[in-house]
C-alpha cells in the first residue's frame, strides 16, 4: 500500500516547484521587458498591441480617417471613413485590463505564469507523470525561446498558455467523457481564436484528427464532443464575427487584409505587411527555404539546446511504443505549425532573425511537445538515477548559457540604438521648454507613427504634450496650420564635419512656415575648401539658377547673394556673376523641394564639383495672395565629388547660410 502521508509530502514539493517556476517567469518577464527590451524588441508590432489596448481603454477599436494623412500608426490602414488596426481584439483586450493596474507590465507576467501552470497541466495530461511533467514545465519555462518572448507586448507567449489550458482541459475531457470540461475547453479555445485565431485553429487540428481516429466507429460519440467544444466557441465566434463587422464591414473579412490593401493574406504571390511598404514575391521555394531555416534555429532556443532535442527524439521513440496515439497527437501538435506557415507569407520574414533575434517566433508552441517528449526521454533514461538526472539539468544549462549570449548581444544592439536615439530626440526638444509640440518624423519613402521608431508614438485620442507626426512634405506646412498652440519641430539625420557616418544622429530643428507673394532667401556662401571656382545656384520644382560669382577665389573669400523667390522662379541680387545654363530637372525630382546651394571646383570645366546645399519643402500657391510658403526647418547636405561622387548629410554652416525673409526686407543677421 502506498503511505498517503508520503504521496501527500510529494505533491507538495512538486507544487512548490511549480510556483517557484510560476515566480521565475512572472519575474523574468518583467525584468527582460525592463532590462533587455525598454525600449522594444525591434519587432514593430509590440507598439501596435499597446496601442490598440489605448484604443480600447478610450472605448474605441478603429480611428478617424482624418488622422491617415499625419498620424496613421503602424499597422493601420483605411476603410470607409476609419482606420483599422490590424490584429484581433484578444490580447489588447488583455493589456487593457493589466493597463487598469497601473502598468501593462502585469499582462506579461500573467502570461508567463499561465504557460508554466498550462504547461505542467497540459503534460501531465499526456505523460501521467507528476515529475515528468514538471520537467516538461521546466524546459519550456527555461528556454530561452520561452523567456525572450514572454519581455516582449507581443501575444505569442500569452496565446501559448490558452493552447495549453485549451489542450489539457479537451484532453481530460475526453477521458472522463466530461460536457462541461469539454465546453470549458472550447471556451479557452475561443479565447486563442479572439486571440491568434490561424494558430488557434492550428493547434486543435490534431487533437480533431485524433478525436476522428479513435472516434470513426462511434458517430455519435464525435458529434457529441464536437458539439460540446462548439457550443464553448460559439460566443468568441460570434465576437470575433463582430469585431470583423465592425472594423472591416464584412463578417468574413479580417482587419489585417483591409489594414494592408489586400496584400497581407494566406497563399502565395506578391505580399507585404503595408501597401506601400517594400513587397516581397512569396513562392514555394520561398516557403521551404524559409521553414528549413526556422527550423534549423529551433534548437538553440531550447533549455538544453541539442541535447534536449535529442531526449526529444528518444522520448518519441519510447512513446511512440507505448502509447501511438498520444505520441502521434504530439507530433502533429510539433509539425503542424512548420507545415501551417508554409502558406503565411510573414514566416519568411522571420528567417533574419531565426538564430540571434526573436527566433521562428511562429514555431514557439512546438515548444510544448518538444518538453514533453524530452521530459518522457529523460524519464526512460535516467529512472530512479537521480545523480544522473542532475548531471543532465546541469548539462543543459551549461549547453544553454553557450548559446545564449550571442542572442542577449543582438538584444543589446538594438536597445542601444534605440537608446542613443530617443536620448537625441529628448534631448532636442528641451527647446520646447515645457510648451506643447508637434514633432514631424524623419522623410522616408513609406512614414508611419511607431514605426521604425515605436517608442514616439502618440496615444488614440492626439492629447499628449509631445505629438509624432508623418513627413508629408510640403503638406506639413498645413500641419503647423492646424496646431497653431504647438511649437513645430522637425526630426532630421545629420552629422558634424569629421563624425563617422555609422553614428548618423538625429537633430531636432525648429520649424515655422514662411510665406508671401515672394521671399528673399539671403545666402552667405564661404569658400572653406579654397577652390578656385565659385557657383552659387537655387532651385524651386523645375525651375533653376546658375550664377558663376568667382574664377579666382580664394579660401574664405565671402560673398553675399539674395534669391528672391515666387511663382514665376528666381530673380538674383549679389555680386556680378555670370548665368550659367542649368540642366533641366525631371519632374520626379523637382516635388516640394527649395533647395539653395553652392558649388566649389578647381576650374569652372569640373562636371562633378564639390557642393553644399539647404533643402526646404515649400509650394506655390497660385491664385492665392500668399504665392509661397515655405518650411524653414531644412535638410544639409554635403557633395563629395570626384572620386567620392556622394551626397552625405554633413551639416553645411561653415560654408553656406541662408535666412528667410518677405522679399521687401533687408538681409537680417543669419541664424
């Protein structure tokens, strides 16, 4: 007879084990987001999460159109008269309500303790073992996969723990022929499905295709589980349903395929995350190469890497003997997401960062049967061995500390520059001085709020201090128009002589519109390179002037040129040059842009000059009284000629400054 006193004394070890494994990730969780990611993993979706829980706390899930033109966040996109945000309502919901606790923090711990708990529950469902089950709680607790994640906002690790629950709850049901468990587990499912909803569905198609298999010669039995799960799912159905309704006007319709213009969907073809951000062509080979490559990564991100995958390996040959079923569901469970991904698009995406960044992020819930087929094998192997046991963890985590670093280094790169950048940005806009701001970001081809900086980020409702905005170009002057209460920067690269162009910084300009029938642009240019030839030139759109002012200068000779500028182009004021005919513009180029520089060259034939340039956005305004408006927060940009033959953004103000002022004023003092 087994003594009830000594079974009792196990139970509660093995339960403190659990809880201190509960402690581990709950801390951890914190300190990793806290230590490792202050700042974001460098996944740009983390932002995106927050910012939905924000909407939601505000009591909204889409945005007005009107803020597509300045402040559309990352993943969004436009329909009708709103802007849709691109992931299911599950895991914002969850930040919210962690948000009412005072910091969202608390949703990441919660998360990690709930995979612990799931994922003991869930193996032991499977193993029958306590101890083993433990031991698979422990690797997929320890793993760094696991634990990486788990510091991040994204949703992975918390939708993890629902496919446990969900998993642990569907299994126990069937045993005990259970309804209210098994409807327990379809609402746990439907809260995966609110949550991931491909990988909910991924995750219980195996236990569907077991429930087949051992049910095919009993009809009725199988419709009876299915319509017990099903009546669990039903309500997250429903609001999944209506959340489509809602966002996307259509029920089938997701809100990631509007959020991208159609381009992020299942299959292959051309697809992309935006409608205008870079576009990848996803084939076959595309979809193999990258699952070979996320594969390959998987075991380094494992507590005990190699040698984990091999108890893995021996303990599926040890189930596989007692129990085929069970180890078939394991299986399907480990290969189903490598095999589901191959028609996801975003898997290749991930190929990058497979070794040293977030891993094969998609693949994290083959971690569960990895650990439980490895906590089996290094059951079969060691027995009643304990010392041989202890030398396997302490092998592990030797084998684990080795793998890891490379994986933290990559963390800290990405946190120091984004560090040295927000520093850069803060420090910038102490020219505000307490006063409220409107920063435009910096000019990229595809400009969104939280991307590829998620730390500036605005909250839902606009009411901040310190507002982020899109580069619009020349519309930004509309911008300043209607934040008139706001001081106006302007966030652009740009490095001092001498600096190394790896340490590009960001400088905080200020910015205001000038405007008028004409404006003067009153240029000082200084020869510091002592070239002998001088040119000094403007252009607005496609309209160019040239002036020669010097064949024979010398090294810090000035000289003093006006450029008055309206609709009708350039009228010079200086000292006597000579036009020089200037190369027509195509039209491509010439959008938004009043550029005012000076070449420098040996001799008036070099076709390839050195030159020094100030790019403002400006526009005309035709039929208006204003004629021109133009941004004064400008880009410097230095031209390396012959053999270098390369623009860099080098600040200009040793050699060329420009103030501007209405055309009737006299040159001011410059800035």
């Amino acid at each position: 007879m087994s003594d009830p006193g000594r079974r009792s004394r196990s139970t509660l070890w093995w339960a403190l084990v659990i809880g201190g494994l509960v402690v581990i990730a709950a801390v951890a969780a914190v300190a990793i987001q806290r230590n490792v990611f202050p700042f974001y993993s460098g996944d740009h979706d983390e932002p995106v999460y927050r910012f939905q829980a924000a909407m939601m706390r505000n009591g909204t899930i889409t945005l007005p159109r009107a803020q597509n033109e300045f402040f559309r966040p990352w993943l969004s996109g436009p329909t009708g008269d709103r802007l849709v945000m691109a992931f299911p309502p599950g895991w914002p919901a969850v930040l919210m309500l962690a948000d009412f606790t005072g910091t969202m923090l608390v949703a990441l711990a919660a998360a990690a303790a709930l995979t612990v708990v799931a994922g003991f529950a869930f193996a032991r469902q499977m193993l029958g073992s306590t101890w083993r089950a433990v031991l698979a709680a422990a690797i997929l607790t320890l793993s760094p996969f696991t634990l990486m994640l788990s510091g991040t906002y994204l949703n992975y690790v918390f939708a993890l723990g629902l496919y446990l629950v969900f998993g642990a709850l569907l299994w126990r049901g069937l045993e005990r022929d259970s309804p209210g468990l098994l409807v327990t587990a379809g609402v746990i499912l439907g809260a995966a499905l609110l949550t991931r909803p491909y990988d909910a569905v991924l995750f219980a198609l195996p236990f569907a295709v077991y429930i087949v298999a051992t049910c095919r010669h009993d009809l009725p039995k199988m419709a009876k589980i299915a319509g017990w799960v099903a009546l669990g799912v039903l309500p997250a159905l429903a609001l999944t349903l209506a959340d489509n309704l809602a966002t996307t006007g259509k029920l089938t319709e997701f809100p990631v395929t509007v959020q991208s213009g159609g381009y992020s969907k299942f299959g292959w073809g051309i697809r992309s995350i935006a409608s205008d951000t870079p576009i990848l062509d996803f084939h076959i080979g595309e979809a193999f190469s990258s699952m070979g490559t996320n594969l390959w990564a998987v075991p380094t991100w494992l507590f005990g890497t190699y040698l984990t995958l091999g108890l893995a390996v021996f303990g599926v040959i040890r189930l596989w003997r007692e129990e085929r079923a069970k180890c078939a569901l394991l299986l399907g469970l480990t290969f189903v997401f490598p095999v589901g991904y191959l028609v996801w698009w975003a898997s290749s995406l991930t190929t990058n960062g497979a070794l040293d960044g977030l891993g094969p992020h998609y693949y994290l819930p083959m971690l569960a049967p990895l650990a439980i087929f490895a906590a089996h094998g290094a059951g079969e192997l060691v027995a009643n061995r304990r010392r041989v046991l202890i030398g396997g963890l302490a092998a592990m985590v030797v084998l684990t500390a080795i793998a890891l670093p490379p994986k933290i280094n990559e963390k800290h790169i990405v946190e120091d520059a984004s560090r040295d950048y927000s520093r850069q940005v803060a420090r910038g806009l102490r020219q505000r001085a307490g006063a409220p701001a409107i920063v435009t970001e910096e000019r990229r081809k595809a400009t969104y709020i939280m991307e590829p900086y998620p730390y500036l980020a605005n909250p839902p409702d606009l009411k901040a201090p310190v507002l982020y905005a899109r580069d619009r170009g020349a519309r930004n002057i509309d911008l300043l128009d209607r934040t008139p209460g706001r001081r106006a920067f302007r966030l652009v690269r740009q490095l001092a002589p001498g600096q190394s162009i790896d340490q590009l910084p960001v400088v905080v300009k200020p910015q205001s519109v000038q405007r008028g029938p004409q404006l003067a642009l009153h240029t000082t240019i200084v020869n510091t390179a002592g070239a002998s030839t001088v040119t000094a030139y403007a252009r607005l759109g496609q309209k160019v002037q040239r002036r020669l002012l010097d064949r024979s200068s010398k090294k810090g000779e000035r000289y003093e040129v006006t450029w008055t500028v309206g609709p009708d182009g350039f009228r010079y004021s200086g000292p006597p040059a000579r036009p020089i005919p200037a190369r027509k513009i195509k039209k491509s180029d010439s959008q938004g842009l009043l550029i005012v520089g000076a070449t420098f060259a040996k001799s008036p034939s070099v076709t390839d000059p050195d030159a020094v340039e100030r790019r403002y956005y400006a526009r005309i305004k035709r039929g208006s009284s204003t004629g021109i408006e133009v941004l004064t927060a400008d880009e410097e940009w230095t031209r390396f000629g012959a053999p270098i033959h390369a623009w860099l953004p080098i600040t200009v103000d040793a050699a060329l400054q420009v103030t501007i002022t209405g055309a009737s004023s006299s040159p001011p003092a410059h800035l």
